[in-house]
C-alpha cells in the first residue's frame, strides 16, 4: 500500500465488484438460542418425548454435558405460518412474524465448534482461536469508512456476558485501526469523551495539529501502519466530542419510532442498541455488531427462550421495519443468529441444578437474514424430523461469512491479507457463496 494512502487508512475504498449492501447490523445472539422453540418445528419430537433417540441418529457426537442417550424433550411452544410466504415461526417470535416476508431463514448451518468461546471466535473471525481479524474488520479493510465523524466499526453488547470476548471484535494481524470500537452502555458511550476543565476546542485542536505532524514524520520515516492508527484514533476523538453526543441523544426520535422498538432513551436495552445502530448507519457507520448475551440453555429452556425472545424479539423485527420504511434496507444486511444450536435431547442434572434444559448442538441450527442482496420471505435448507442433522442444503459458518462478503462486493477467496509468510482470508481455505439465498 502507497504511503500516502497508510496515513488514511480508512479512506473509502471499491469493493472487487458492485455489492448490494453498503453495511451491515450483526445482532449476535451469544449463548445460542434454540431453534426448536424459535424457527425449526419438529412435531415428532414431542411423539418421542422421554426416549432416547436411536444409536443410529447419534452415531459417535459428544456432549459438554449430557450423555448421548438423553431422552428427548419436545418443542416447548407452539408453531404458526406467516405472511405470504407461510414461515413457520414460534409464538415466542409474534413480532418477527409481521416482517417475516423481508428476512430469509437459514435453517440448515453448522459448524465446527461445541463450546462457546471457541464457536464464537469461530463465527465472527473463520477461526477458533484469537487472533484473526473478525468479519467487521474485513469489511473496513475492504471498504474503508463512510464517515469522519464516528468509528466505521462500532460494537454494542446486552446481557450477561461474552465467553469469546474481545476476540469477537478485534482487527488481529490486520492494522488496530480496523478493530471494533465498543460502545459503552450507560453514561458517555466512549471513556473520556468530555474534556476536562480549562482545556477548549481551540487548545485540543492545536495540540493534536501539533502531535499529528510530528506522528506524520514518525510515519514517513518508520512506515509502520500503527502510527496511522495513531493518528486516526486521535482524529476520531477528537470528532466524537460533538458526534457522539448527539448520536447518543434518541430524544430526537419520535414517540412512534420508540414504541416501535420498545425503547426507553435513558434506560440501556437491546431495544436501544437496535434504535442507535439504525441511527449509526445513517451517519455512514459501516458496521454494527450487537451482542446479546444470555441464551445458553442448559436448564429450563422454554424460561430461557421466553425471557430473551421477550427482549429481542420486538426491536429485532423493528429493526427490519425501520430500515425497510427509510429506504435503508435495500443496502443495508441484517444478520441474526448464535454461535450453535441446541440438541433435541434433554439436559438434566440434580448435581449441578438443571432440569428441562438443552445442551450445544453445532450439527444444525437457525440464523436469518434480511436486506442487503438478500431473498425477502424464503427460506432454505432443511433438518431430519428429529431436528438433528441438516438433511437439504446445509450452510456452513464459512458459507455464511462468504455470503456477507458477497453482499458487501467482495470475493472472499480475494480479500486476503499477507501475514507471517502467507495471505490469509476470512473464511479460512473453506467456504462458499450460498448463491441460492441471494436476491
């Protein structure tokens, strides 16, 4: 890369051919939520309730927590069709049911990895482990930024907690400043963000013009692409003193958008979250994740799904709306989904307090999608009766990534980055555009 382009390293950029999508909002639903109580209704699960299932159906799958012969635990909701295309969905998802005819439903993605930590790097970065650059990261390097104003890459989290943490939103060998910028949930979104006393706009300005040149020398002498993250890092904050504030600020929404999406504007949610990324991507932001931590079902699975379809479900399915009402769904991809799924069979365990639960399950679950390139009321792929194996068209999580890159304009066998000897890409040596869910 030409040195002058290293000191603007976010500066707009073409993708390898004319993508759909312009951004993407990743809703990640951390902890895995259940397909069986959400979007996969298998009614022969609740004839085989309290029996295991055959030998044959299992073959040699290990479980974090169960055995392999666990009985089998019925779907705890009932199922309805919707729209024109006649989706099935849960009553747990009543709001998503009225936009079901814009989203596509994936109900045929596995992957490769059973415990969270690693099944979230997985998803977000092509990789298990840390220290890949993760999907928001490509996009940027890919991309560039829209805006000066805010970061091009900001990340949200609701709920209790991340197994993969910091991981899920890091630039890894790519340069830092492609790193998620994360947004804190109370009080000012970024630490610091206010000046302190005695130091005004006149006298930041001029100390970062004066530090700016001398981190321009450093960079024309060293090269390194880490004194141009420097100096963007200082640019930008000194540009969200004024945009975040006013980003933050939902007073400016009407009474209508806020009860669209069940928002309070002074009480963090993920109803909050939703509202500010439709703003965020307004403001040229390029990419959103928000993470909703709580899913993991490991007892009481109907609580679980009932209590988290409570919070998401209605800002979810406003989301969609929203964008669609303002033109902005066209370009802009919606992605819902968790890291695994959950098995047919029960988990119970006195010891350790459960009792009605499900455990990790990667051979097969749910994710949707919506806007962006992608098919409005369709859905693809298909699970056995028993909602075990992916049976009609399975989608791998590299797929799944491929796919996002696609919308976005790029190859993703092209969007590589050399590092310690040998170009790296998102999806690994794997994957493939799932070509039949594309608009």
């Amino acid at each position: 890369m030409p040195l002058a382009q290293e000191a603007t390293p976010l500066a707009p950029r073409q993708p390898h051919f004319a993508g759909k999508a312009k951004r993407v909002i990743h809703l990640f639903m951390a902890g895995a939520p259940s397909q069986l109580e959400l979007f996969d209704n298998k009614p022969e699960l609740a004839k085989l309730e309290g029996k295991p299932l055959p030998p044959s159906v299992i073959g040699g799958q290990r479980y974090a927590f169960i055995r392999p012969d666990a009985a089998v635990l019925g779907p705890r909701f009932k199922f309805g069709k919707h729209g024109q295309s006649g989706a099935e969905l849960s009553e747990m998802l009543p709001h998503l049911s009225k936009v079901v005819d814009d989203i596509c439903l994936v109900r045929s993605v596995h992957t490769d990895q059973f415990n969270h930590a690693p099944a979230q790097i997985f998803f977000n970065t092509g990789f298990s482990q840390p220290g890949r650059p993760c999907i928001g990261s490509w996009a940027l390097y890919g991309l560039g930024a829209e805006t000066q104003n805010l970061p091009a890459f900001v990340v949200m989290s609701t709920g209790s907690g991340l197994s993969g943490g910091a991981a899920l939103w890091s630039s890894g060998f790519l340069p830092t400043v492609y790193t998620g910028v994360r947004f804190r949930n109370q009080g000012p979104p970024i630490l610091n963000v206010n000046s302190p006393a005695g130091v005004d706009s006149k006298l930041q300005r001029d100390t970062l013009d004066v530090v700016g040149a001398l981190n321009r020398r450093r960079l024309a002498n060293d090269g390194d692409p880490e004194i141009a993250t420097r100096i963007a890092s200082y640019e930008m904050a000194f540009q969200l003193q004024s945009s975040a504030p006013e980003l933050m600020n939902l007073k400016s929404e009407s009474k209508e958008t806020l009860e669209l999406y069940g928002c309070d504007p002074d009480k963090p949610s993920f109803a909050r979250a939703c509202l500010l990324a439709r703003r965020m991507i307004e403001r040229g932001v390029r990419f959103v994740n928000i993470y909703h931590e709580g899913w993991d079902a490991h007892s009481d699975v109907a609580g679980n799904v009932k209590s988290n379809a409570a919070t998401t479900d209605k800002a979810s399915a406003a989301l969609v709306a929203d964008l669609k009402r303002l033109g902005l769904l066209d370009d802009t991809l919606v992605v819902w989904g968790g890291e695994f799924g959950r098995t047919p069979m029960v988990e119970s365990n006195a010891a350790l307090g459960r009792s009605q639960g499900r455990d990790h399950h990667p051979q097969a679950y749910t994710i949707w999608m919506a806007g962006g390139g992608i098919k409005r009321g369709f859905s693809y792929g298909a699970t056995d009766d028993l909602g075990f194996h992916v049976v009609e068209n399975p989608v791998h999580v590299h797929d799944i990534q491929a796919t996002i890159l696609h919308c976005l304009g790029f190859d993703h066998e092209k969007l590589t980055y050399h590092h310690a000897g040998r170009d790296f890409r998102l999806t690994d040596v794997h994957g493939k555009v799932v070509k039949d869910i594309l608009a």
